[in-house]
C-alpha cells in the first residue's frame, strides 16, 4: 500500500486566484497496480481532489503490461482532472513504435504531454507557468547507459531545452531527475517535482535513502522537501518499483498545496 504525503508551497509569485491550488504528483508508476486497475490510488486522489494531477516520469516501462496499465490510469484520470505528463527516462528507452503508440493514446484522453515545453496554467485570469523538463539519457549517470564522465546539466543546459524564464512569474517544473536540482532553481524553477531515485531503495532512519538508479550511496535528493535560495524541490518517493524490493520505503502519493501571501 502507498502512503500519503502533503506538502504546503508558499511563494508571493504565486497569483491570488491560486491560493489554496491542489496539486497530485505521481511518478515512478512502472506499470504497479494498486488494487484492481488502480482503483486504490484513484480512490485515493477522488478523496482529495486535486486541481491538477502531474506525472514526473517513468509511469511505464518495457515490462510487459506496464505501457497498458499506465495509459488505463491515465485514462481514468484525465475524465476527472487536467493531466500533466514529463518524461523520464524510462519513456525515453521504451521502442520507438511504442512510446510513440503511447503518445497518440495519451494526446487522445487530453493527457498533456510537456516534453521540453512550456504551458500557461490560468485561473480567473491570472497564470503560472508549467514546464516539462526531458533530460538527455546522458546526464543520468547510468554506468550501463549512454553516461559520460564529468557530463553535469547546467543552468545554461535548462535554457537551452526551455528558453529562458521570466523571473516575475510563478514557474513549476516537472523534472524526473533531482540529481540537478541546482540547476533548475538556478534557472528560474520556483517549484521542481522529480522522481526517479524511488527514495532510495531502503531508508535507513536518520539516514535517509541508502541507494539510488545510478548506483549512488545515500543520494543527496532522495526524497522529501528540500529548499534552496528560497526555491524548492518535492522528490516523490514513486508508486512503483524497478529495481532490487522496498524496505521502509512505502509507494507515494503527493499533494501539494500552492499558497499566496
């Protein structure tokens, strides 16, 4: 079973007419099931309903079935909310044929998909704007994959991939891989949702996550809510696994509460 977890954003960039703005995040789905055809977690997010629900990446995989239970998800939540989808890497080494079947599938239920784009979210007339972040399979650091050594993501990477941003605004990115959070706030992201790291693996109490994707020991953006210069960071833990089991180390469901002072 998942837990549930909500975070409270302040920020004075943040528009009246989004003050008390709900927001679900899932991520890092690999195609689990909680309970028959998800209906625990939509049970779940129908408790709470959110304004917006977000998907940080690898909600599928090349495992059998894991394509077809992340569009039935998507599917059954984009009647009842506006759906936002970043890519992770996973998405990114799926066949080409498929990922590309996913998309048409996905662009069909009005599921949007942010792939290195930008959108104006408006409510009574005032608007935040919502990025989607598709880091390059070379700044994930897979030993395994296309990674190479002493490649970093900078701030001028992130420009490069979204223009620049407008300081004045509210920005909320969608990004899968905190690894590079400096470089996001560095940007401009007032707001950064990841994934990927599955909180570690194995959580060790008053240590944190003891082993991230890349094969890093007690990985500084594990999971949680961290902040820098006044920008923040929400790294969900993923409602799915790909990698060695769980321990101490629950699926995530996030609500995330935007207030303006």
């Amino acid at each position: 079973m998942f837990e549930i977890t909500s975070y409270d954003i302040t920020s004075k960039k943040i528009p009246k007419s989004f003050h008390g703005y709900k927001i679900a995040h899932l991520s890092d789905l690999h195609g689990a099931l909680h309970g028959a055809g998800n209906e625990e977690l939509i049970r779940a997010i129908d408790q709470t309903p959110p304004d917006l629900i977000v998907m940080t990446g690898d909600m599928m995989d090349h495992r059998g079935g894991a394509v077809k239970t992340a569009l039935d998800l998507c599917r059954k939540l984009a009647k009842r909310y506006p759906v936002y989808y970043a890519i992770g890497n996973h998405e990114q080494t799926l066949a080409k044929p498929v990922w590309q079947d996913a998309v048409h599938e996905l662009c069909d239920m009005d599921v949007r998909i942010l792939d290195n784009q930008k959108l104006e979210l408006t409510v009574d007339g005032w608007s935040i704007d919502v990025y989607g972040l598709t880091t390059p399979m070379v700044y994930y650091k897979d030993p395994l994959g296309e990674y190479e050594r002493g490649v970093e993501l900078t701030k001028g990477h992130v420009t490069d991939l979204l223009g620049v941003s407008d300081k004045a605004r509210f920005k909320l990115l969608l990004a899968h891989n905190p690894l590079y959070f400096p470089a996001y706030y560095n940007w401009g992201a007032d707001l950064t949702l990841s994934g990927h790291v599955h909180g570690g693996i194995i959580r060790i109490p008053g240590l944190g996550g003891l082993l991230s994707p890349d094969m890093t020991f007690f990985p500084k953006y594990d999971a949680g809510h961290f902040k820098r210069n006044g920008r923040h960071l929400i790294v969900s833990r993923g409602l799915g696994n790909n990698f060695l089991f769980r321990i101490c180390n629950k699926p995530e469901l996030i609500f995330i509460t935007l207030t303006s002072t």
